[in-house]
C-alpha cells in the first residue's frame, strides 16, 4: 500500500473518535449501501509498508550495489557500507517525515492529533523490516551466508509481529487528544 492509504486511515481513525464512531455503520448517501466505519487489521497491517519511499530506496540500493565490481585484481572491493548505512537511516527518516507531512495536508482541523504516533511508527517499522531484509542490505555485507538467513528469518518475524501487533489499534478510532 502507501502512505497515502495509511494517512487516510489516520484521518479516519481522528474522525471516527471525534464523532465517536468505533465499530459502528453508516449508510453511504449515494450508494445507499452500508459501510463499515472503522478498519480490519489485515488492511492495516498491507498499509504499513511506504510503498513510495521503498521503491525509491530499493532502486538506489540497486544502483549501488551494481557498481561493486568483484574482479581478480581486485577480490575484495569496497562494498560501500557507510553509503549503504546512510541510505538506510535516510530511507527510515524520509518514511517517517512522508507521513507525518502526507497527514498534516490531509487533516482538516483542529481535532485531529498533533502527530500520528501510531502510523509513523508501524510505517518506520515496516520500512526497517523491509530494508533489512532485502537484498543489498547494508546489515548482511560482512555475514556468512547461515547467519544472514538466520538474521533475515529474525528480522521478518519480529519486524511483521510488531507492525501485526499495531494494526489492532491502528484499525481503532484515534484518541485524537493523547496520542
């Protein structure tokens, strides 16, 4: 999904607790349908992954990779893990900001909360799962090929543990006043 999706889901989540709305229905005036107001966690939890920032970082992670040449003069070349560190950290920090900047235009009032804690958080998280686990990672450049599977089964359980754990009261109306 994006962030976009998860920045509307925080709107919603603020609007449904200023109205107070938890589980209850509605009735869509132009269709007449039915709609449920609040969220299942499953479609939280696909929100979470920034879908924007991760394709942008996934490209340059590419890039950078690609120019590490192995040769036979050269068989240990730099492997460029400081940039490599950096452009995590700035994939994590640029996910955050994303969200926080994609809500603050799409808040309407004063309502609404501050910051949404609770989407940052699930969306950082799932951008540090997915960043460590990808290939070219800046974590796997001096592990062994065992410890690196090990590392990336750890590191997608417990990052999708945490993010599955959140979608529960991220599929909530906010409490727009303490969060």
């Amino acid at each position: 999904m994006s962030i976009s999706a998860l920045t509307d889901l925080a709107v919603t989540r603020d609007n449904d607790a200023h109205e107070g709305r938890a589980a209850k229905r509605k009735v869509n005036r132009a269709s007449g349908e039915v709609e449920k107001l609040s969220q299942s966690a499953r479609g939280v939890l696909s929100k979470a992954i920034p879908t924007e920032v991760l394709a942008g970082y996934t490209a340059i992670v590419g890039v950078v990779v690609g120019t590490i040449k192995v040769t036979h003069a050269d068989p240990s070349p730099n492997q460029l893990v400081g940039l490599r560190w950096g452009l995590f950290g700035g994939f994590l920090a640029f996910t955050s900001l994303a969200v926080v900047g994609s809500y603050l235009r799409k808040r309407a009032d004063a309502r609404h909360r501050k910051l949404p804690f609770l989407e940052v958080l699930a969306a950082t998280i799932a951008a540090a799962a997915w960043g460590l686990v990808m290939p070219g990672n800046p974590l796997v450049v001096d592990m062994s090929a065992q410890v690196t599977t090990i590392a990336t089964t750890i590191i997608t359980i417990v990052g999708g543990g945490i993010v599955a754990s959140l979608s529960v009261p991220l599929a909530q109306p906010s409490n727009a006043h303490t969060e």
